[in-house]
C-alpha cells in the first residue's frame, strides 16, 4: 500500500501545471453559491464543510486519475434553501442518501433503480428544485432597496448583466452563416469596430474548438465582488447592534463536529422524505451513471490501466459505476455525521474542471488542499464575512446555481427523448416541476410525475416489458446452471 502510495504521489507532481491549477477551478461556481448560501443560512457547518469536502476531494484525486469533482448535492440544497429543511435535516438527509447509494452500488441495484424511474420525473424535479432556488434568490433581491444602500437591486441587476455576458454561448456556427451571407467590406467593418472591452471579457477571445470550450467560472467573479463590498462593510461599520463579531479572528474553528447529537426521528424523517428522496435518482444519473459516461468519452487513453503485463482493472471503464457509488456512499455515510456537507459527484463539475484545463487527479487535489487550509485558518470568522457579504450579489449566485440545475434538467430532457415522444415526455417533466413549485414538496413532485409516466405515457407497457424480459434472463440462467446447482435452490434442497 505505501508503495502505491508513493508511486501516485510521483505521477501527481509530474502532472503539475498551470492548466491542472486553472482546471481545478472549474467546479467553483456551482461550490461557492450553494456553500455561501448553506452557510449564510446556518443550515451547514461552514468550517467542517469545507474541511471533509476538501478530504474527499484529496481522497478522490489519489483514487482515480481524472479531475472528479465533489460538489454539494444540489436537490437537497435546493431543498434546504427553500425552507423546507433544517441543519439536523440536512445532514440526516446526506446520511440516508449515501447509505442508499452505498447498498445500490454494492447489490446492482443501480441498474434497477435506472429503469424504474424514468428520465422525464428527474428532468422535471432538476426543473422544480432549480426554479424554485432560483425563485429564493430573485425573492431576496427583491427585499432590498433600489440604490439608498450599497446592497442594492441596482447591484444585483449589474451583476446579473455581467453574468449573462460571461456565461453566453458561443455561436459559431451562425457566426459562420452571418459572415458568409455579408459582403466582405461590411464583414471588415465589423471586425474594425470589436471593441476592446469586448476582447477582454468575451470568452470567445480565446481560441477553443468545439471538442474544448472555455468556461467562464463566474462563481469566482462574483464571489470577489461580494468578498470587496464584505470588507468595506467591515471596514466602516460601527456594529453598534453587535451584529458582526468582530473583530475578526484566525485559526481555532472546530473542523469536526458531533451533527448527528441533536438529530430526532422526525428529523430523520424528514430529511428522508423532502432530502433524500428527490436526490437518489438525481445522484444515480448524474453523479453515478452520467459522470461515468463523460469519463469514458473524455479520456479514451486511460481506458485500461495496466501494471506491466497485467491488466489492473476488470473493465476498460474509465471509472465504473461501482466504483463511484461506493465513493459517494462512503463520503456521506462516514463524513456527514462530523459536519460535512452532503456531496457527491457530478457530470457537470466533471466537464468544468476539463473545459478550463484539468487532465488528472492533481486539479481536485489542490482545490481540496486549499479548502483544507481556508477551513483550518479563516474558518473562526468564515461566518462574519458571509453576514458582512450584500445579499444583492448572493442572491444572483442562487440564482445562477438554480437556472443551471434547471438547464441540465431540460437539457437531458430534449438530448434523450426521441423527436417523436417530446411532448409526452415534457408533460411527465412539466407535471413534476409544477407540483414541486406549487406545493413545496419534492417528493409530491416525483411521486406525481411518476404516476403521470405511467398512465399518459407508456410507462405501464416499458415496466412489463422489462418485467418479462428479466424473468426470460433469470430462466435462461436457471436452464444453463448445472444440475444441482440452480440459484434458488440452497445445496440441501430446500427452498
């Protein structure tokens, strides 16, 4: 085991490079949103959060040699922030989760699991849940003044325009059409009045191709305009109402509290039905199923993974299903009862991290040295810097966090439903979204688009047929094994 230990650690430091350092920055503006936000909220333990995820993140880059990201789960966030858990809730919900996917991953069951709940109810809750954070925090900008403060809806309108300028798709293709159908003078014009500005904030003024587009990490930008405005509040408050502790103090934080202590059985309850529920499937086709699929596709070259002569792994997947349940059960089961924030891992923070450079486990092992250290030296005023923070600017990081859920939901909706069967499968998605906004409960949601795949879809008809086509598996098996040894019968013969 140590020589293993020291024959990765040699392949990481060789990996150092200034695009493994950029890459490991891609995940961030999904991370700092839903942190800042749990934090702000007090429905997470800020310093152990950060501390755990940046553990796991150390554990994971030693484990697989692909920038795997370990992000916060997002339903349950969603969840959290729209009121309907509390911190014990939270945490109860992260522990049920992981122990769900543990035995799912360990049993197969995952597979089952998959064809059980159709894509159209997880589309339709990533739908609900991302509106409905996003909803949050256009709510709260809307309780500031217009421009008598500096936390402001000016502000958040400023920020917003920001966004919507850096995280804009590019557009090559029509740029192409439109360049083509123009005569070339007017083309020449054009490209004489790109303005400067344009060129320093436009993503499109680096080269990228479409196999490796650059990302804007926004979550950073907007994080250092709230972290700047934080430290002029600080600077010039009296704090006559003592509404920050200040003055502000380094090292001492607790990395690792007791979070199970306080937790009841309603607690466990609820974290169950309003958490837990609603992220399993999410967490079984994105951070499971999905991120293995991008893996595979991103890096075809570390397909097959040998040890001189000999194959090391018994697939040529990248990382297998299995292997990443098992990772983000154990996260949760062993991590969430001491603070850690509930995680997992996920297709898009996967594609983040590559699109701004990473290759290899060394980006997801620097960002979680960095948590590391944030957690154990500015973890004692972490708190007092987030309340100092203008919710003008939080308020759209939420919002951005749950649109993006929100488009990965109709995203998949649109990519895996076939032409024919859209409107069907958007009712499913549309059904589950509405209940989850009008009634505030996720698992109403699922439980309702769930019902609707069966009766207006064909869901009754894929369930028999995957039915059938189990029970002529299992027969088939039973015909081959040999004599004596069918597997529902135990040696003595008995039933």
């Amino acid at each position: 085991m140590l020589r293993l230990f020291r024959e990765r650690t040699k392949e990481l430091i060789a990996q150092i490079s200034k695009e493994e350092i950029s890459g490991s920055l891609g995940d961030l503006g999904t991370f700092i949103p839903l942190v800042v936000a749990l934090a702000r909220d007090r429905l997470i333990y800020l310093a152990p959060a950060l501390f755990f995820s940046g553990v796991s993140n150390v554990i994971t880059g030693y484990a697989w040699d692909v920038p795997m990201c370990v992000q916060p789960m997002k339903s349950i966030a969603a969840v959290a922030l729209g009121g309907d858990l509390t911190r014990e809730e939270v945490t109860a919900a992260g522990i049920l989760t992981g122990g769900l996917i543990l035995i799912v991953g360990v049993t197969g069951l995952i597979e089952i699991v998959n064809k059980i709940i159709p894509f159209s109810v997880v589309s339709g809750m990533q739908v609900g849940l991302g509106l409905k954070l996003a909803g949050k925090g256009m709510k709260d900008i809307s309780d500031l003044p217009w421009i008598e403060d500096l936390d402001c809806i000016l502000l958040a309108i400023s920020c917003s325009g920001l966004c919507l300028y850096w995280l804009r798709e590019p557009n090559s293709s029509s740029s192409n059409d439109d360049s083509q159908s123009l005569p070339s003078t007017n083309s020449d014009q054009c490209e004489k009045k790109r303005s400067f500005l344009h060129e320093i904030f436009s993503r499109r003024s680096m080269r990228t191709d479409d196999k490796d587009k650059k990302k804007t990490a926004v979550g950073i930008y907007l994080f250092l305009i709230a972290a700047l405005f934080a430290t002029i509040e600080l600077i010039t408050t009296k704090n006559e109402e003592k509404q920050y502790e200040l003055p502000l103090r380094f090292f001492g934080a607790s990395v690792a509290v007791n979070a199970v202590e306080q937790i009841e059985a309603n607690n466990w309850k609820t974290g169950f039905l309003e958490g837990a529920i609603p992220q399993i499937p999410l967490t079984t086709l994105n951070s499971v199923i999905s991120v293995c699929c991008l893996a595979h596709s991103l890096y075809p070259e570390k397909r097959k993974r040998k040890d001189g002569e000999n194959t090391v792994r018994e697939s040529d997947a990248v990382v297998t299903r299995k292997e990443v349940a098992v990772s983000v059960g154990l996260m949760n089961i062993f991590l969430c009862p001491f603070g850690c924030i509930p995680n997992c891992h996920g297709a898009g923070g996967l594609a983040g991290q590559h699109s701004l450079g990473a290759r290899g486990g060394l980006s997801v092992i620097f960002l979680g040295v960095c948590k590391v250290l944030l957690s154990v030296f500015f973890g004692k005023s972490a708190l007092t810097l987030l309340d100092a923070m203008p919710i003008a600017v939080l308020g759209v990081m939420l919002a951005i966090a749950g649109l993006e859920l929100a488009t990965t939901g109709l995203g998949m909706l649109v990519k895996q439903c076939q032409p024919h069967r859209l409107r069907q499968e958007s009712v499913v998605a549309l059904v589950t979204a509405a209940v989850i906004l009008s009634l505030g409960k996720t698992h109403y949601g699922a439980i309702s688009g769930w019902v609707t795949y069966l009766i207006y879809s064909d869901g009754i008809e894929k369930f028999f047929a995957w039915f059938s086509a189990f029970r002529i598996e299992y027969y088939r098996k039973d015909k081959d094994a040999p004599e004596g040894e069918h597997p529902d019968t135990s040696s003595d013969g008995s039933q």
